[in-house]
C-alpha cells in the first residue's frame, strides 16, 4: 500500500467492516511483470482462521504481506480491526503481526526460545514481565509448555510451529500471518497444528491466515483462499455453491475464497508431548522489516 500520499479514509469500507477483524475488497497487487495477487474480497471474523494455497507463485506470500498491512503494492480496500490500512498504514500495521514469510521473516534456528523472546519484545516493545503473562496464556490456550532452553532448531516441528506463532502474539495483535504452515509438521500433526491456531485467535478476538502447499487444509469454520497462477479472479464463495455470495453465477475464470462451513463435531480436545515454556509482552513494531520499506526495484521481498 502507498505510504507516500494518505488516501482519503474510505469511511464506508470501515463501516462495512464493523465486526469482522479484516475487511479486504478488490485487493490486488501488480508488478511490473503484471498481477501478484487478486483481485479478491475477504472478510474474516475474530477467531476464524484462513488458509491461502495455490501453485508456487501464485502470490501466497505476498498476499499474506498485504493481509498484514505489510505490501506496499497493495491496491483496494484493506481495513484491518476498524483501522483503514490504505490510509493509515502504521497504525493498521500496529494491530497485525509476522509469524513466518518465506525465509525472509523466521525464528533465528540457533536461538533459544529465551533469547527468541527477548529479542522479540524488544522488536516489538513489549514488557517482559507482560511478555511472560501472555506467554502463560498461550501455554494453557494450546495446552503445553516448550522448554525455552531449547533452541528454535531442537524444537519438534509442532513446537516450532506453535512457537513461531506464540512469538507473534507476545503482544496484542488481530491479524496473524504465517507462511508455509503446513509443511512445518509432518502430515499426521497438520490438523492438530490448525486446532492450536484456532485455539490461539482467543487470545485477542483475533484471526490467523496461514499459507499453505496443500489445497485442503481448511478447518472447518475457516475461509479457504486459493490463489490460481497469476490469473485475475474475484469472489468471494460458500462451499458446495457454484454461486458467488450474493448468489450470482460464478465466474469460472475467477479466484476461489470459499467458506468452509462449521463442523460442530470438529472441536475435540487435542493432546500435546512436551513441557516447559513462561513467557513475557507489549508493544512495538517488530514486524516492519518486510516489504513496506523496500524500494520499488529491490528484488521482490
Ligand atoms: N515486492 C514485489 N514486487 C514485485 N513483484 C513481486 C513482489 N513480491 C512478489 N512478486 C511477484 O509475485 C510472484 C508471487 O510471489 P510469492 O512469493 O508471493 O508467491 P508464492 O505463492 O508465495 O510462491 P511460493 O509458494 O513459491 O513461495 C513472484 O513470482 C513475483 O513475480
């Protein structure tokens, strides 16, 4: 999104957007070899995850940017928790947080998760001693601790997954963005790992949008994005429909955002190994590193 000029704030798109924690519309983005992503419309509900798949490509990583507030290409609409992100880009940007982007926004392998935590409140300038409040919270919301001794790369995968996310969330934020959360865990722990996510978005009425190489790792209850390879698209559809969501024909050229329904019988407790962890919170923006600040002809990302 354009932080050189402030647009005028689109007050009807924040009104549009009141109880849902991001309101897309027509969100795209073009480079100079053409369209990255969309157009597309989303809205998404505290605590309602998403997962965006679609070819290697496909513009997976930069929409989650943009979701973010983080993709200065950005076109559209983008209000993000009442804020409108077009026009007001930082304090959108406050309310939003990285958990992973390609290999350009990770955990430092060779860190403990201690030192992961500290550098992590000092990015986003958050207070340790509310820093080690939250991190409590997460640990009763998921069920477990990690042993914050550890380094990142000694971690299971589904520590390591879990953490990157609790990392994000040190302090309050609604929108959470990570890259690639599938392939973090090995198969049989994909949909635990989507339960935790869902199970985090209490912690602030938030959502968790995840990328991910498989086309069907949807929860019940979350909206299914698939981006196609860099064709136009734009809808917004319920599952089992072949119509957009005012019920018009759909167009077959267009980008699929499907709503998967609820599934009651979905929300089984899971179980987790594993022990350890505290915690620490508050405010900064650690996640500013990414595309906001590059120069138009830097390589992408
Ligand atoms: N900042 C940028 N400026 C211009 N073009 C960009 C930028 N970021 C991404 N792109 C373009 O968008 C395309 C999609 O990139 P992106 O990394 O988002 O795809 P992806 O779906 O995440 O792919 P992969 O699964 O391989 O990670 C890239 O091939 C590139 O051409």
């Amino acid at each position: 999104m354009r932080f050189s000029k402030r647009p005028p704030v689109d007050t009807k798109a924040v009104e549009d957007a009141s109880g849902v924690v991001l309101h897309a519309r027509d969100l795209n983005a073009q480079g100079r070899q053409g369209m990255i992503f969309g157009p597309l419309d989303m809205d998404l509900a505290p605590r309602q995850l998403a997962v965006i798949h679609g070819p290697a490509g496909a513009g997976k990583s930069a929409l989650l940017l943009a979701l973010c507030g983080r993709f200065r290409r950005t076109r559209g609409t983008l209000v993000i928790d009442g804020i409108d992100a077009m026009a007001e880009p930082y304090r959108a940007i406050q309310r939003t947080s990285v958990a992973r982007i390609a290999d350009y926004v990770v955990p430092e392998d060779r860190l403990t998760l201690n030192e992961s935590l500290a550098e992590r409140c000092h990015l986003d300038a958050v207070n340790l001693k509310k820093a080690e409040d939250r991190v409590r919270q997460i640990e009763e919301i998921v069920g477990f601790g990690i042993d914050r001794s550890c380094e990142f790369e000694q971690l299971e995968a589904i520590e390591r997954a879990v953490a990157s996310v609790a990392l994000a969330m040190l302090r309050e934020t609604k929108v959470v963005v990570i890259d690639d959360a599938d392939v973090m865990v090995p198969h049989n722990q994909q949909k635990l790992l989507f339960e935790m996510f869902s199970k985090l978005t209490e912690l602030d009425d938030s959502t968790i949008i995840a990328a991910t190489v498989d086309d069907d790792m949807a929860p019940p209850g979350s909206l299914d994005v698939e981006l196609p390879a860099h064709n136009r698209v734009h809808a917004v559809k319920y599952l089992h429909t072949n119509e957009d969501a005012d019920d018009q024909p759909r167009d077959p050229g267009a980008p699929e955002v499907t709503q998967i329904p609820f599934d009651s019988d979905n929300t089984a407790p899971f179980e987790i190994p594993h022990k350890a962890h505290d915690a620490t919170d508050d405010h900064v923006d650690n996640n500013s590193q990414a595309e906001n600040s590059r120069p138009d002809n830097s390589p992408r990302r």
